[in-house]
C-alpha cells in the first residue's frame, strides 16, 4: 500500500520555480526524511503538498485517493518559529486544537476530549506542564507540545517540519521514539530534515531533493557520495565514515557539508 | 439625570463592543487593519447616503460592512501582488478615507455629517435622537445599534470562539484541520466594520480606533488566557469610557478625545505596572535573580 | 474656470503652488525611504502625534506662531516613535498594536487639547483646526514660505546624501564596514520624515499627510526598480499630487485641500497599478503570472 503519491508537483514564486516536477511515492510504514541543501524547498514541498500554499501542477494522492478527501488522515507538526509562542494560551490547549477536528463546528471540548489531551501530553512527558502559559516553555518543550498536537490529531500520514532544530537530547530521543512508534503502528511519518549527519539514523527512505527529486528510495540506495553531490553542487566533503562515529552527536561527524 | 446616564451608557456600549471585538485583531496583529477600516467606513456611511438619500440606521450598517469588507480585501490583494503589508495598508485607507471625505463636503449642506463629526462624534446629541414607534420614545437610536452589534458580535465569538482561536494562533496548522480561515477572517472584519459604524454617529472614528486596538493591548499585558484576553478588553474599555467621560466633564474637553486618552492611561499603567508582564516587575524579577 | 483663471492671477494663489509643488516632490523622495524601510504607518503615527504638539505649544505661548507649533510638533512626533521603539523593546506587544495605540491616544489626547483651547482661550485661536485637515486656502505668504523653504532644503540634503543613504537601508552592517556613520544617517532619515510630516501639516492635515509619504512611491515602484528612477518619479507624482490637489481645492469653494492631494495620488496609484511596467496588472496578466 502506498501512503502518498506525488505526481509531477511544480510550485513558483513570481515565475521563479521552487519545485519542478517532483514526483515520488513514500511506501506505508515508513519513516522517510526530505534532505537538501538550504533554499532546495524542502519546507515549500510539504507545504504545497498540505495545500497551504498554493502549486502551479501536481496532483497529490493519499491511499490512493486524491488528498482532498483524505484531509483527516493527516497530521502535521509545523516548524517552531511559524508562531507566536506569545500567544495568551498554555500547552494543554495547544493539544486539545489537534482535536478540533473531531470536536466538529460550533462545539466546545468535552471532558474526554480533555482526558485525551492529557494523555497526549503524558505521552512526550509533558504531564507536568498542561497549565504553563507556552510561551514559558522551553524551545524543546514547545516542540513535544507540537509533537502532543500531532498524537491528538490520531492521524495515519504525520508530516513534520524540521522538528529536530533546536531541541534538546531529551526531546529528540522523544521525537525518535515517537516516530518509531508511529512506524510500528502502521502509520508513515515524513520529516523535513536538514542534518545530513542523523539522517542515515533517522530514517529508512529518504528523498534527496534540491529543487527536483536527485533521488528516493531507502536510505542505504539513496545516500550515496554521487547522489550527495548532485543534490549538494559538490560542496560535499566526505571524510572516513565508520560506524562509531555516526552514532556520536558530538563529534564532527565523519560527513559534512561545508557551505561556501 | 437620565441624559448623563444615556451617553455613560452609550460611551460603555462603546467600550465594551470594540473592546472585545478589537482584542481579537491585536492577537491577529492587525490592529492596524482595524485602524485603516474604522477609517474607511465613514465612505461606506456616505456611500448609504448617495443610494437611499438618507441617514437611517440599517442601510448605512450596510454601507459600512460592504466598505470595511473591500477594504480588507483591496489590502489583502495588494498584499498579495507583492506590495508590502503595511504599506498597502496604508495606500487603501487613506485612500478611501480622502475619497469619504471630499464627498462629504459635496452632501454637508444636505445632511447632519460633517468631518468633526466624523471624527469626534457627538455623544452630547446622543440621548435626544431617541427611537419613535408610534409616537412612544423607546430610548437613543445609537444605544439600540450598539446593543445590537454587541449581541451579535458576542453572539459570533461564542459560537466560533475554538475556530478564532486556532485560526490566530496557528492559521496553517487551522487550514489543515478543515478550519474555514478564509470566512473567520471576513467574520472578524464584518464584527469590526459593524462595531464601528455603531459607534461613528455617538463617538467618531478617533474612539474607535482607541477602543478597537487599546483594551486589547493592555489586557494582553495582563493575562496569559485567551479568554481573560477578550473579557478583560471589554471591562477596560468600559472602564476607560467612565474615567473618559468624567475627566471631559471635570475638563470641559471632548468627550471622545477624553475617552481616548483614558485607555492610553490604562494601557500605561498595565505597561508599567502589570504582575506579569509590566516594566516595573520584570526589572524586579530581573535585578532579584 | 474664471474663478481658476482669476486666482491664478493671485499672488498668494501663486505662492501656494509653489510650495504644494515643492511639499509634494520632497515627500514623494523620502517617502522612497520610509517605504524600504518599511515603515509606512509608523510615518502615520508621527504625523498623527503632531496634533498635541501643536496644541501644547500654543497652550504655553498663547500665540498662533507657526514656526513654534511646528516645533512642537516635531517634539511629538518623536516622541511617539520613540514610545512605539519602546513598546516594542520592553514588552509583548507587537509593532502593529504599538503602533495603534500611539496613534489613538496622541490624537485623542490632541483632541482634548485642541476643545480645551477652543473652550478656554480667547480669539485667535481659530485656524489650529485645519492642521486635522489642511487648507491650502487659508495659508498665508510666511505659511508657503516656510513651507517651500524647508521642502527644498529637505530635498537638497537628499540629494547630497543620496547614495549613502541608499547603502545604509540596503546593507546597514557593510555601510558600516566601510566607514560610514550608520546611525548618523538613520537619525537623519528619521529627522527628514520628521521634518516633511510637520512642514506638511498645515496644508494636508495631520490624519492624510502620511499617504503623501506611502502612496506616491509605492505608485513610482510599478514603472522601475531602480532606486535613484523610484525617488526621482515618486516626487514627480508627489508634486502632480500637490498642485492637483491645491488647485482643486482653492477653486472648489469647501473642498479641505489634504484628501483632495491625497485622492490625486491615489488616482496615479491606480493607474500605475494598473499600466505599471513593472508588476503592473496588464503586465501580469500579459506575462500569464
């Protein structure tokens, strides 16, 4: 079964493309990370595939119906910095929005909409926050409120922009397992994703993408020096990679991308 | 007696419905389009007049709801063509403003409205243009049309209270779940449009700009909920209608103008002074740890 | 028309030409920074802070000497920018709410003084109402004087400063790099919409001058993207704006002279939207964008 089919997606600012022609199919149970280089449209691909912006051609398919009917399989966790933590709310009601959908028009929260928010929120080891006003949270804690969002929603295809930037350790492992878990339970999770040096980790597909699709499909197929070079310009220094050293967070890495 | 307490009435009427429609667009940022449309729905009044020859109530509601409507939809579109927020916003209001304006002078001879009226209103008048049925007097028309936009504009707001919540905080994240953000938008600016003309003929357009984008300030200086947010906004704009109206009194000043200065008083207070969020506190906090 | 031919003749009619041709060039060039530097309503906000400024002066010196009004004003103007920068560095608030309640609550409060003066000051107080407005008419030989002059010596400092400027909006941190004195050159930019919106005032009015800032750049951006093309165009349709907008309104008895110089403004706007060669509409629609 395939989660989602994208189909020729051209997206343009003012004439210039940003997206041309990309077109991949991202199995069921995956978890699939979009990498390129900055300005590749890795953001503009999610998004015009969500509908918040607009594209010039494409057609995008969720199990194997158009997306259009499929909105409410969809969850998608945003980029932090897209809004205003200022906002007068706290985390709690930040989840209980991942439930509007089922809540339906014109009616307010019920009690087991709460529970379920809560255990949402107990799930990324948030419990103890549900009455903290967001914009007293931590960047980390923000982001597992978000991913708290994303499990209310109960969707089967999660979208998730960038959610690594700027976390810490303890909520990336909260993020990993998550993933994991939705992994396990059938669901596909697609990540906007700009560290090359976790995405061999991370994920088991990846859609190397810089402006058109260089290449998708598991990540050992995908993730190679030539398909690297392509998407980056060769700007890729490839140096001895080992295991070990893939596995270390703090070390230099033994891939890096050195910007001009 | 009962003069003083109509336009005490009229003036909270006032505060109150701007006040809490108002706190909505300052969480949406677009406190200035609130601006820009109580300016422009004086062109819409006038507009009324040109088609019916008259100043009645309903059909200049109309006239100021079509006009405060274009005008967040000429923005927007300017916008979107690439002319930066601000200065479309800009360019359409005062554009629409001027156009009000000059017409105005064409019809001042045959009608009641002129530019200091527009701009001040007449509060003072407020209590003798009472609402005639059949001969009984059922009190002022203005505290009738400011009633009514209240009901309506509270009546909005709690029926799509989650929907303008979700469509402030996180508008993509609204898209996606099926949130109709496009008509929540339009909603607002109807509520806005609605909120000023009702309030035009008593106060003019300075107080309700004050009104639409100053209680909302300082009650989100005040409180972290959504909700205290809004409710919080209509008590301060109701309060800063009493301290207004007792200083234009005491001073013999411009009611409106009194008003006006009265939540630029509010909103210093809670600036400086506020548990959570005030000047003062903060240093306290700061200097503390 | 006789009227028109019969006031062309008028030596003070001429004058005014002169210094509504000069107001609007010299607007439209610094309007070309205020609109890179985005901000267009915080221009607003400085010309709507004139009003208290104004009052206050003639409260203390009791005289209706415009040089000393206009340096009021220009104290109140800064001051509101300040107390926006301020707002927004010390609290929540966002740049558009700020902005809002500096505007409401400076002319509120101008309003109070301008119906305490009318209340409580004997005679020649009459006249400090068109600064809300403007009025061409009503301007004497030392008003367009005053007027010409400082437009034209804006103008000058423009010119001389002109690519400095340009390289301090474009890239303030390389300006810097190279020598310049970045924050000089932005107090000075900030001194010449100062100086523009107070020398204004008394022909367009403090509510519409800042359009004559926004909207005749904004209209000169459809025909180029150069910057020296864009400054030089927006003052020629600033200045059309002006003469238009003075004759107009001195020939039509009743018509205020600010919204009738902001509505010329607004036309050669929409035409440049529409015909622009740069993003116009045709152009689009020609181009399939």
């Amino acid at each position: 079964m395939q989660a989602i089919n994208v189909t020729n997606l051209t997206v343009s600012y003012d004439r210039n493309p940003v997206l041309e022609n990309v077109s991949f199919t991202i199995p069921n149970g995956s978890i699939t990370g979009i990498i390129g280089p900055n300005g590749a449209g890795k953001s503009t691909l999610i998004k015009s595939i969500l509908r918040l912006i607009p594209s010039n051609s494409g057609e995008v398919e969720v199990y194997g119906k158009p997306y259009g009917q499929q909105k409410q399989l969809i969850g998608y966790v945003p980029q932090r910095s897209e809004v205003d933590w200022d906002f007068p709310t706290n985390a709690l009601d930040v989840v209980l929005m991942g439930r509007y959908r089922h809540i339906g028009m014109f009616k307010r929260a019920g009690k087991a909409e709460v529970a379920w928010a809560k255990e949402c929120l107990k799930k990324v080891g948030m419990q103890d926050y549900a009455q903290r006003q967001i914009s007293q949270l931590s960047g980390g804690q923000q982001q597992r409120v978000f991913l708290a969002r994303a499990l209310a929603q109960d969707a089967m295809v999660y979208f998730m922009d960038e959610p690594f930037s700027g976390v810490d350790a303890a909520t990336e492992r909260a993020i990993i397992e998550l993933m994991k878990k939705w992994k396990q339970e059938g669901k596909t999770v697609i990540v906007v994703h700009h560290d090359l040096q976790t995405a061999e980790d991370y994920f088991d597909h990846i859609l190397l993408l810089n402006k058109q699709t260089i290449d998708f499909g598991e990540t050992k197929k995908v993730f190679t020096l030539e398909n690297l070079e392509k998407a980056y310009g060769g700007k890729i220094a490839f140096l001895q990679r080992t295991p070990s050293t893939a596995k270390e967070p703090t070390a230099h890495g033994s891939l890096s991308y050195q910007p001009e | 007696m009962t003069y003083t307490l109509w336009i005490l009435i009229t003036g909270c009427l006032v505060g109150l419905t701007c006040g809490i429609t108002g706190s909505i667009l300052v969480l949406r940022k677009m406190a200035m389009i609130a601006d820009a449309i109580s300016h422009t729905v004086l062109l819409g009044i006038v507009g009324a007049f040109f088609v019916t020859q008259s100043l009645n109530g309903l059909p200049m509601l109309i006239g100021a709801a079509v006009v405060g409507l274009l005008t967040a939809f000429f923005v927007e579109t300017l916008h979107r063509s690439g002319v930066q927020s601000d200065a479309a916003i800009g360019v359409v209001f005062t554009s629409l403003f001027a156009l009000g304006v000059v017409l105005i002078a064409f019809i001042g001879d045959q009608v009641h409205l002129d530019v200091q009226h527009a701009l001040m209103g007449e509060i003072a008048f407020v209590p003798w243009n009472t609402l005639q049925i059949g001969g009984e007097s059922y009190g002022p028309i203005a505290v009738w049309m400011l009633g009514g936009v209240l009901v309506l504009n509270t009546l909005f707001i709690a029926i799509f209270y989650k929907e303008i919540k979700i469509s402030t905080f996180d508008p993509q994240y609204a898209i996606l779940i099926g949130v109709p953000v496009v008509f929540i938008h339009y909603l607002l600016m109807a509520m806005v449009s609605l909120s000023t003309v009702a309030s035009f003929d008593s106060v003019g357009a300075i107080l309700v700009v004050a009104m639409l984008i100053v209680p909302g300030a300082t009650a989100y200086l005040l409180t972290d909920k959504f909700f205290s947010v809004i409710w919080m906004s209509g008590a301060i704009g109701i309060l800063s209608a009493l301290i207004g109206y007792g200083a234009a009194v005491s001073f013999n000043v411009s009611i409106a103008g009194s008003m006006a200065s009265a939540t630029g008083l509010l909103f210093l207070l809670a600036f400086l002074f506020s548990p959570k969020h005030g000047l003062v506190f903060k240093r306290q906090r700061m200097t503390s740890t | 028309m006789e009227a028109f031919l019969t006031s062309l003749s008028n030596a003070n009619f001429q004058w005014v030409l002169v210094g509504s041709l000069l107001l609007g060039f010299a607007s439209g060039v610094i309007g070309s920074f205020v609109l890179l530097k985005k901000q267009s309503l915080i221009s607003d906000a400085m010309a709507h802070a004139a009003l208290p400024g104004v009052c206050i002066m003639f409260l203390i010196f009791e005289v209706k000497n415009v040089p000393i009004l206009l340096i009021g004003a220009a104290i109140t103007s800064l001051l509101a920018t300040q107390a926006i920068q301020f707002i927004i560095n010390k609290s929540r608030i966002k740049t558009d709410a700020a902005i809002g309640v500096i505007i409401s609550v400076f002319f509120g409060f101008g309003i109070v003084l301008l119906t305490y003066i009318q209340q409580n000051s004997s005679g020649s107080q009459a006249g400090l109402d068109s600064f809300i407005f403007g009025q061409a008419a009503s301007l004497v030989k030392s008003d367009v004087q005053l007027i010409s002059g400082g437009a034209f010596l804006l103008v000058v400092i423009t010119v001389l400063l002109f690519k400095e400027f340009k390289l301090t909006l474009f890239d303030p941190q390389f300006a810097k790099g190279i020598g310049l004195p970045v924050s000089f050159l932005n107090g000075l930019m900030l001194f010449l919409v100062v100086a523009i919106v107070v020398i204004g005032i008394q022909m367009v009015g403090v509510i519409l001058i800042a359009a004559l800032l926004i909207t005749p750049p904004l209209a000169a951006r459809y025909w180029t993207e150069n910057l020296g093309i864009m400054a030089i165009l927006a003052g020629i349709f600033g200045a059309i704006s002006g003469v238009s907008g003075a004759v107009i309104s001195t020939t039509v008895v009743g018509l205020p002279t600010g919204p009738v110089i902001v509505l010329s403004a607004s036309l050669i706007f929409f035409i440049s939207l529409l015909f622009g060669t740069k993003n116009g509409f045709l152009q689009r629609r020609v181009r399939g964008v």
